[in-house]
C-alpha cells in the first residue's frame, strides 16, 4: 500500500494494478485554508483519462467519491512534489500574485504537497531554477515512468490524500507556470530558512507575570 506520494518510479504494470486502491487513513485536514471548488463529473473525466484503465477509474469514483486512486504521470500532467511546509508557503505567494498555477494536492501521511503541471514541464522548471538567487528546496519531480496516488474528487477532511485545489481542468501547457512554481518555491524555502535561523538566534524571554513580580522585594526589583 502506497504510504508516499511518489510511489515507485518506474513501476510495473502489475504492480500498480495491485496497489491501485490506496486506503484512505484519517489525517490532520487544511481545507479549511482555501475554499476548495468541488470537482464535478467533467473534472473527473479528464483526470481519469490518465488512468491506465479510465473505465475502470471511473467506476471506482462512481461508487466511492472520496477513493484514491493511483495514476501514472507524464502524459497527462508532471507533478512536483515538495515538502509541506514550503508547498503552504509556494500556494500562499502564488494565490496573492496572481500567478499561474495547477492543481494541488495534499498527502497527509507523507506532509507532502503535489503541485501539478502541465507534462514536459521539466525543462522549463529545471532552467528557472538555476537561474533563482537562492536554492531549490528538496523536491522530487514526477514525469513518465512515475506514479502517484490521487485524491478521489470528493476528498474530505480528515482523508490522507486531499485536494487542496481541485483538478478542474487540465494543467495549462503555459511555460509561465512551471517558471512561477519554481521561483516561489526557491523564495519560500529561503524566506522559511531566514524565519527559522532568525527564531534560533533571537528567543524571546518570557515575561515574569505581575503575580512573581509583587512577591519580589522592592530593593531587588
């Protein structure tokens, strides 16, 4: 049973075939922090077409909306998986500059968040990066001859697998995308690397309350 987002790069057939249906593990939940669309049976259409099986795709969500389902990436989408922390942090400068962006996902289990894009994306990721003043955050990138495990489209809170923003069309093949991914994502790791050495550095000393203070004597005070 798939217990990450990246489930095996280049797993076989079979394989995937048997571990196909992800159970759902009760996690800590983050919808609340978006106002997530829900998916509609048109949304649906295209995400199971990457299936290996759509048909058969189909029918598990039919039967259960809220059931993860492993699909290959590469021909229908990348995706870029990176750490939860700094994927928060990507979401919250991409949603407040506007910028292009795919749909997003959320593993729970792993504290991982899968960022969507439209599939050849790598290259023009990769060069964004290298030319970003800072350095890349860990990150793992899914392209042909990976999987992942998906959310079903009626994820809830609570559901290891979550939609943070639901599939509703196919990611844009727009190279401004994977640019703007990858430039927030260079700057949300440093800004996070910055608060932390900052934190460390600069620990606030807890006030004494005014109760200790009236039982020190005047002279010592």
């Amino acid at each position: 049973m798939p217990r990450h987002l990246v489930v095996c790069p280049g797993q076989g057939a079979a394989d995937a075939q048997r571990g196909r249906r992800a159970a759902s593990l009760p996690e800590p939940s983050l919808t609340g922090v978006i106002d997530v669309k829900r998916m509609t049976w048109r949304d649906v259409a295209w995400l199971s077409e990457a299936a290996d099986d759509p048909s058969a795709c189909r029918t598990t969500w039919a039967l259960n909306p809220r059931a993860p389902y492993m699909l290959p990436t590469g021909s229908f989408f990348d995706v870029v998986s990176v750490d939860q922390r700094v994927g928060l942090e990507a979401f919250d400068q991409l949603l407040r500059r506007g910028l292009l962006f795919g749909p997003i996902m959320l593993d729970h289990g792993a504290r991982r968040m899968g960022f969507f894009m439209a599939s050849q994306s790598w290259q023009g990721f990769a060069d964004q990066l290298a030319r970003g003043e800072g350095s890349a955050p860990t990150y793992r990138y899914l392209s042909h001859g990976s999987v992942v495990v998906v959310p079903g489209p009626q994820s809830v809170p609570g559901d290891r697998y979550e939609w943070f923003r639901g599939p509703t069309d196919r990611p844009s093949a727009n190279p401004l995308g994977p640019a703007a991914l990858a430039t927030t994502l260079v700057a949300s790791a440093e800004l996070l690397t910055c608060a932390d050495r900052y934190g460390m550095n600069h620990r606030t000393v807890p006030a004494v309350a005014p109760a200790a203070l009236e039982a020190v004597p005047a002279h010592a005070r």
